[in-house]
C-alpha cells in the first residue's frame, strides 16, 4: 500500500490495534473449547497418574476464574471508555464497543473453561 498511496495512511496504527484485539479475543473462546491454550508442563511428573484427573479439573477451574477476572476488568474498562466516550485519535471510532466484544469474548470463554472442568469431573475417571 506504501507504493499506492501518496504518504502515509494516519490512522494504520489504530486499525492495527483494534484488529489485533479483535482478532485474539474473537479467537479465545475457541481456543478454551478446544483446550489450546499455551501450556508449561512444569508439574505433570511431580504428581502420580491417579492424580491427573483432579489436576487437569483444578487446571480448568483456575482458567475459568483468570478469564473471569479478566471479563471484569474488561468491564470496568468498557463502561469508563463509554462513560468518558473514548474514541481513536484518527479515525473518530468509539473504543468502548470494542472493549465490549473483548469483555464477551473473555466472559464465554471463562463460562467454556467452567463448563469443561463440570464435564471433566462427571466423566469416567478413565478418560483423564
């Protein structure tokens, strides 16, 4: 695009910030339903098998209260960029509505990891 336009576009560092925040909080909830999270597996030998299913619910539950702090504080967020009726410097674009879709985004995902952890507890002690 550098060599279409005749200078530079003012507002590129905003589309890309907003895109970006859109992009990885539109991805999260699929990636807690999926279980992809990035995992560091610093205790998997420290516990004994037996013990693998609690492990991985107590894994589920801790994420589910982490996204779920991070829904809260997105709130806080959202209602003070609405309340002082943020917008981007270039474009003009309101921020709340996107701290909003973030807001929803971490809010589903903490409800998904919840919700995996209830399944991983009720199944088979097997299937660990």
């Amino acid at each position: 695009m550098r060599k279409v336009l005749p200078g530079t576009f003012p507002a590129a560092d905003e589309v890309t910030k907003l895109s970006l925040g859109v992009l990885i909080f539109a991805a999260l909830p699929l990636i807690a339903a999926r279980r992809e999270h990035l995992v560091i597996s610093l205790f998997d030998g420290v516990f004994p098998k037996a013990m693998n299913r609690i492990r991985l619910i107590v894994i589920d539950v801790a994420s589910s209260v982490l996204l779920e702090v991070l829904a809260w504080r997105l709130a806080l967020t959202a209602l003070r960029f609405g309340e002082y009726d943020d917008r981007t410097m270039f474009m003009g674009a309101p921020i709340a509505p996107f701290a909003w879709l973030m807001f929803a985004a971490a809010a589903a995902s903490s409800a998904i990891a919840l919700g995996l952890a209830i399944s991983r507890w009720r199944a088979p002690a097997d299937d660990a």
